[in-house]
C-alpha cells in the first residue's frame, strides 16, 4: 500500500524483563476490539478506513475478525498489569502484524517493549530478520519502531 511504510529489523535479541504477557483468549476479544476501536480512530478516519472503529464492524465482520484472532492465538500477545490490558501484539511468523497500546500507556515504553518481544519471538523461531509496516502518518510508531532498531525500505515511495 502507498499509505504503508515497510520496515525492517534485522538485528539482535533483546533482554527483557519479566513481563505479564499472556497469550490470547476468547475472552481478551471485546478489550482488544475496544482497544484498536480507540487508538486507531484518527488513523482510520485519516485514511477512510472504516468502520472507523472495529467495535462498529457487522456482526459477520466481528466473527471474521475473531476467527482471525484465534487462527493465531498463540502469537497474539497480550501484556497486563493486573487485570488492565496496557497493550497488544500479533506476530505471523516474521511479521508484526499489530501492535496497540492503550492511550492511558503511551510515553511509559511499553509499546518499545512489546516490539523487542515481538523481535524476540520471531528471532527465536530462526528468522533472520523482522518486518512490519506502518501508516505513514503514525509518526510516534515510526519513532518508536526506528527507536528499536528499524530502518524504512520504501521511504522513496509516496
């Protein structure tokens, strides 16, 4: 896509500390619906992605969605304190897929942690490198990502 930088890690593994991460279940759905619903509003109104939050997508959208979720339970990643979710990751194979953290988060370094998890459980699993992309108005994502070790492919595209 043309909205879309694509970028690449390909470096090391982090030390990380102990984290309450846990993979997803059935009941994680409607926190993280509500939690894309709302960090990527202005994203997807920006670009006219709609719905303009996934909690108003069709019922059958909905399903599609969690269908999705499930097919990759076991590399959707969800960090909490407690019982409050902070954020979310999906890593499919080499790829982050997605990455959230609520608004009540930002500037506090989960989301860098939630990357150097997500580049750790694909280097792990024998990639040599990580890819993701990400809109190109999402400048603290983009920030954050080159942060921890990205580099833009297609910064010449527009």
């Amino acid at each position: 896509m043309d909205n879309d930088y694509i970028m690449l890690y390909q470096g090391g593994q982090f030390d990380l500390p102990n984290m309450d991460l846990r993979t997803y279940r059935d009941e994680y759905f409607p926190l993280e619906i509500e939690l894309e619903s709302d960090i990527f509003y202005e994203l997807r109104v920006r670009y006219d992605i709609q719905p303009y939050r996934l909690r108003d997508s069709s019922n059958q959208e909905l399903d599609e969605i969690r269908d999705f979720f499930y097919s990759h339970k076991d590399t959707f990643y969800f960090l909490f304190e407690q019982s409050e979710l902070i954020g979310s990751c999906l890593v499919i194979r080499n790829k982050i897929q997605c990455m959230s953290v609520a608004r009540k988060f930002h500037h506090k370094g989960y989301g860098t942690l939630l990357t150097k998890y997500a580049i750790n459980t694909a280097l792990k699993k024998g990639y040599p490198n990580v890819e993701l992309r990400v809109l190109r108005a999402n400048d603290p994502a983009i920030s954050m990502y080159k942060k921890a070790g990205f580099r833009i492919l297609n910064e010449e595209v527009r």
